[in-house]
C-alpha cells in the first residue's frame, strides 16, 4: 500500500504544468495518484500535460483553499497526506526525501512533517515589497505549501477550519489544533522552490483582509497565538493610530477647527511617512516601487483597521472547528429505500426522492458512506442471507457505492451485539474503514438507529416516517425531515 497521497488545490494557473512536471520526473516514481482539487467555480475541465503521470480530479467549485484540501484529504485513503500548493517546484529527489521524512515522523510520533522552502530572489538590485514578502515563507512554520500530515490526525480534527476564506491563517490554525507548537509536526530533509508570483500595484492592499483571520485565531487559541504560532505581530496597533489620526483631521476640519484639525493631520502624515519609508528603504528604490509604496502605504492603514473591526465582530463567539464527518452509516429500509416488510426481491427496491442527491453530495465532498441494516426476516424464516444481500447488491447498483455494508440476520430476541440498538454494526462499520467513531454519523428513521449511534459513540440523526413512533422523535437529539436535510445539516457541520 502507498504510504502518502499527494493532494494539490488549484485554481488552473500556468504554474501546475510546472508542478506536475516536476512530479513526473521525480528519481523515485510516485506510487499513488496526484489528487488534484479543482477550486475554479466554473466546470471547464482541467487542460493537463501529458505525463507519465496518475492524475486523478475532483471538483471543489470555488469554495476556497482550506475547502479544498478537505475535500482532497477526504478523497485520500493512505495514511499520510502530503499537500502541495500548485505554485512549487520540487526537486528531483522531492519524493524519496519525503518518503525518508515519513520515517522519521513514524519514529518521533509526530502528527506531521514539514518541508524547506526557498524563495528565489532578483540577481541585480533589491528586491520588491511583495517579493520580501513571498521570501517570509523560508522562515515560517507549517506552511501548507508543502506540508504532509497523517490522515487519522486530520480526521480527528475535522481538516482545514474552512472559516478562513483565503490561503492565510488556516496552515497555522490546524498545525496549532495538532500541536505543531508542542513538536507534534517536525521538519523533514525534503526542499521545494516557491517562486514569486506576479502581483499589480494593489496586490499588498488585498492583504490586509487577512486581518479579520487573525481574529478568528485569537477566537481559536487566545490571545497568545502570535507567540505560539512564531508569527510576526505586524503594525496594526500602528495602523490603527494613523487611521484614527487621519479621521481625527477630517472630522475636526469639518467642525471648524483648524488648529486641531492641522494637529491630527501632522500626526497622520508623520505615522504614513514612516511607514512608507520602512517599505521604501530595503527594496529597488526605483520609481515604479516608490509610486506603489506611496499609494498603498496610505490606504493600508485604514484597510487593515477596517477588516480587523469587521473580524473582531464577525468572529466573536466563534466555536471550535468541527468539519464534516469521515463516515456515515444509514438504516436501509425506510430511510434509503421504501420499506417493504422482510423483502427478499431486488426489484422491489424503491429508492426514497432525494436519495440519490444526498449521498452523490456526500461522496462529492469524500465522506464516505455505509449500510447497517436489521434484517430479523433471516432469523424468522422468513427470506434466506443470499436473498437479503442480494437486495443490499440492488440497493448499491442504485444508490452506491457504499464503503462498507454490515448486515445483521439475528431477530429481537437472538441477544446479538449487531442488532440495533446495539452498537455492534456501527462499531464494526466504523472499523473496517479505520474511522473512530466520534467521527461518524448514524442517519435512519426510528429510535433504535439514532440509539446504536449513541451507544457506538456516533451521532445519530432521525429522520422520521409513518413507522416512527411519537416518543422516538421526542427523545432523539437531532432530527430532520429527510434525508436530503439531514445531509445538508452534516455538510453544514451541524451535527
């Protein structure tokens, strides 16, 4: 079995051909497919090179980085994850170092491994602003770039926080919630090249909408996460006396005060001359720099002002990141297809309306799906096993496929640890696909599916019909009224 899958979210840029070809003519060939996540909300296909390469695609539809490598580690069934942006280049021997890197991990325990980055500079002058910028990913921790984590781990903690909309923040908080802080991911021998993209003179602008993330940090992890995370404080407390400074001149000009409103306006002048120097002074100095210094350095003190009060409100409360769940177990008989008494003739199988939908957007996102299902007409005589998986088989051709389907033949009075309540089929279910527990979802339409769910562990969703008795929806924690709903309440993170 392959050890890591090797997912990349893209949004189609000319830099993929360059990854891929990289990948293609690795020393030591890879031995799983590169999952790649298209995050471009339109459905064109992916244009690829041709390459003696697996390549397999699955959509994300514009939902964002950290949605992305979601969906791309839920697609994934080996045991590491390994994570890269489609802007690098790796060397040559990127895959057997990193295979090396995992062994090293395995040894130390650890959660998961990271790699050494090295940014290109210009040969000839100084560099830019935003090329000193992109040159900071040398020296920061756990950047998902390239990044490999074990994929129980991910699971554990619902992945990527899909809270942070933009490629900022979400490395630091998931590497924070595996305790990257506390040695749990170490750095490997592996190195990647990340070249400066190319960015317009308002590219430093659009950054400061990162400042309302670094309040969903503080939400997440306290107002020590700058320390733990080893990430640079920045000018925000700064930013917030120009912006104050430069509104004080405004307002007090407007209420007829010149000398105050000349006082305020020397101090905003005095706090935007500093900062526009402190950008100035290391890079080219030529005159296309200085003219992008000099606008920019005037509207980033109110931006970053501006998304730092709207994250403060936006984020406050917030709750711990729970995600999707890596599994869920549905009933069969009532809750996926029409319920038919002891039925042992595949063409009687009636998928309920919505079925179909509902699981297809389950499997989009890779949750993967299983069958539990009572079938006491065994145990009574009633219909033989082999009638009973044949209409499981039926159910598969129309709605699957399932993970996994766990049977069980026994009636109410066998004492079996399969039958529902019992949390025998959960339990077996969830182990036979490597999924704790805590981590799945029972979905069915009576007490006794959403009770094996809470004996198991799980979380058990009703989903009532004709057959469901009044105390059953009255007791059960979580109901909806179909299937559909209860769906769109998992992927809500709901549950």
């Amino acid at each position: 079995m392959s050890r890591t899958t090797v997912v990349v979210p893209t949004v189609g840029r000319a830099s993929l051909t360059v990854l891929l070809e990289a990948l293609a003519r690795q020393g030591r060939p890879l031995d799983a497919p590169v999952v790649l996540v298209d995050d471009r909300p339109t459905s064109r296909a992916l244009e690829l090179p041709r390459l003696a390469l697996e390549v397999q695609v699955v959509r994300a539809g514009g939902g964002g980085p950290a949605r992305a490598r979601n969906i791309g580690w839920r697609h994934v069934r080996t045991p590491w994850v390994s994570f890269l942006d489609d802007d690098v280049v790796p060397e040559d021997d990127w895959y057997a170092a990193l295979l090396a890197d995992l062994d090293a991990a395995e040894d130390a325990g650890a959660a998961g491994s990271e790699t050494n980055v090295h940014v290109p500079m210009p040969e000839g002058r100084r560099p830019t602003d935003w090329e000193r910028g992109t040159r900071g990913l040398e020296t920061s921790r756990w950047i998902t770039a390239d990044l490999t984590y074990r994929r129980s781990e991910l699971s554990a903690v619902g992945g990527f926080d899909e809270r942070f909309p933009r490629a900022f923040r979400e490395d630091a908080d998931l590497a924070l919630r595996l305790g990257g802080d506390r040695g749990r991911i170490v750095r490997g021998t592996r190195r990647i090249t990340h070249p400066v993209r190319p960015a317009d003179d308002w590219a430093s602008l659009r950054q400061q909408a990162g400042n309302a993330d670094d309040y969903l940090m503080r939400a997440m992890h306290g107002p020590d996460w700058y320390r733990r995370a080893e990430a640079p404080v920045g000018r925000r407390a700064r930013h917030v006396a120009v912006t104050l400074a430069g509104a004080g001149a405004v307002l007090s000009a407007l209420a007829g005060r010149p000398r105050l409103a000349a006082a305020y306006a020397a101090a905003w002048l005095a706090g935007t001359v500093d900062f526009c120097w402190a950008r100035i002074a290391p890079g080219p100095r030529d005159r296309a720099e200085v003219r992008r210094m000099v606008l920019t350095s005037v509207a980033i003190p109110p931006a970053a002002t501006y998304h730092s009060a709207r994250g403060l409100l936006h984020h406050r409360g917030a709750r711990p990141w729970r995600g999707l769940p890596d599994l869920v177990l549905l009933d069969r008989d009532g809750t996926l297809v029409e319920d038919v008494p002891y039925n042992g003739d595949p063409a009687l199988v009636r998928p309920v309306p919505g079925a179909r939908e509902a699981l297809e957007r389950l499997r989009a996102l890779g949750v993967r799906t299983a069958l539990v299902t009572n079938q006491s007409g065994i145990a009574r005589g009633l219909i033989t096993r082999e009638q009973a998986e044949a209409v499981n088989a039926r159910v598969d051709e129309l709605l699957g496929p399932f993970d996994d389907v766990q049977l069980c033949p026994h009636g109410p009075g066998d004492g079996c640890g399969c039958r529902k309540p019992a949390p025998g089929m959960v339990m077996h279910g969830c182990a036979e696909l490597g999924v704790d527990p805590s981590r799945a979802v029972v979905v069915g339409d009576i007490g006794a599916d959403v009770e094996a769910a809470d004996a198991a562990g799980a979380v058990g969703i009703l989903v009532p019909t004709r057959a469901t008795r009044a105390e059953e929806v009255a007791s059960a924690p979580l109901v909806e009224r179909s299937l559909e709903d209860a769906v769109a309440r998992i992927v809500e993170g709901a549950w």
